[in-house]
C-alpha cells in the first residue's frame, strides 16, 4: 500500500522521474500489474479528469495492452501511462462534482423529474403533463433552450466548477456562455 500511495502522490505532483521509479519498485516486488492497471486508470479520473481528457484512453489503453501482452512485454505499457499521467495537467474538478453531486442527491431525496423532461408515452401520462413545455434544445436559437432540468422543488445548483487547466479552460468557456444564455432566455 505504500508503495502505491507513493506513486499515486508522484503522478498528481507531476514528478515523472519518481512515479517512473515508484512503478518499477512495484513491478520488481511482483506487484500484480493488473492493480497497479486499475489503480493508473481510477487516478486518470480522480486526479486528471477533464483537464486532459485523453489520460482515461491512455490508461485503459495501458490495462489492455498489459492483458493482452503480459509481463515483461505489457510492463511497457504501464511505463506509458505512467509517463502520460504524470505529465498531463491535474484537476479534480470531476471528482469534487461527483461528490457535491452525490451530496446534493441524498440531501433531496427521491424527488420526481421536472415533467417537462418526461416521455408521454401514453394518453394517460399526456393528461398528467409529461412531456408539457419541453424545449427540443435543437431547433433553440444556438442549440440551447435553457430550460430547467433539475427537480422543481429545488433550484439550479453548480456542482461542477472546472478549473482554468488543460481541456477544462475550454469546458469553462462553454459553461459561462450557457449560463449567459439562460440569464437571457
């Protein structure tokens, strides 16, 4: 366990040479490879997320290959990863959303869907209003209705907040020019 939480710390401190050196303490000591797989593939959520939004690729890229391949050939793999995860900008931005997200959803309880969002398959659930108001955001001016979505018995929450690295500078962009819509629809 040490030995993972040494490299695990290296990978989010950007310090290539001592994750490089943490994973062949590892893979020398006989560490299943497979568990340093899973451990490489949960960090590039966890610690990368967004902010480079090919580290998951890569990792499970690297879990296959080492399936495929075994040792010592799939140990390279690895070394691959471990090289891309460790250079690649941080952000636990998705990580802290999931749980605002979770805490947000156990604090509400099992509140219904706004009817709006709901199909109406049926003559019955048309008289009951799903399905009344929805906003097809396709054919909205810039593909954007800014309807709400959460249940109507709370209001709009941010639970996402990206930070201003690697791909969730974009993501950031994207996030205000909605929100600058909806203040306008």
């Amino acid at each position: 366990f040490n030995l993972i939480s040494a490299l695990h710390k290296s990978l989010r401190a950007s310090d290539c040479d001592a994750a490089l050196y943490w994973l062949a303490r590892m893979l020398s000591a006989g560490e299943d490879a497979r568990y340093i797989a899973r451990r490489l593939t949960r960090f590039a959520s966890e610690d990368i997320g967004l902010a480079d939004p090919q580290a998951l690729p890569q990792a499970l890229a690297a879990w296959e290959a080492y399936e495929r391949l075994g040792s010592p050939e799939g140990d390279l793999s690895l070394v691959q990863a471990v090289i891309y995860l460790a250079t690649a900008p941080k952000s636990n931005a998705a990580y802290k959303a999931s749980k605002a997200a979770l805490g947000l959803a156990q604090q509400t309880g099992a509140l219904p869907p706004p009817k709006h969002l709901l199909n109406a398959p049926t003559k019955m659930m048309k008289d009951f209003g799903y399905g009344q108001g929805y906003s097809y955001d396709h054919d909205a001016e810039n593909g954007f209705s800014g309807q709400h979505c959460f249940p109507d018995e709370i209001a709009r929450h941010r639970l996402y907040e990206p930070k201003q690295i690697g791909f969730e500078r974009d993501i950031s962009k994207r996030l205000a020019y909605w929100q600058k819509l909806r203040e306008t629809s």
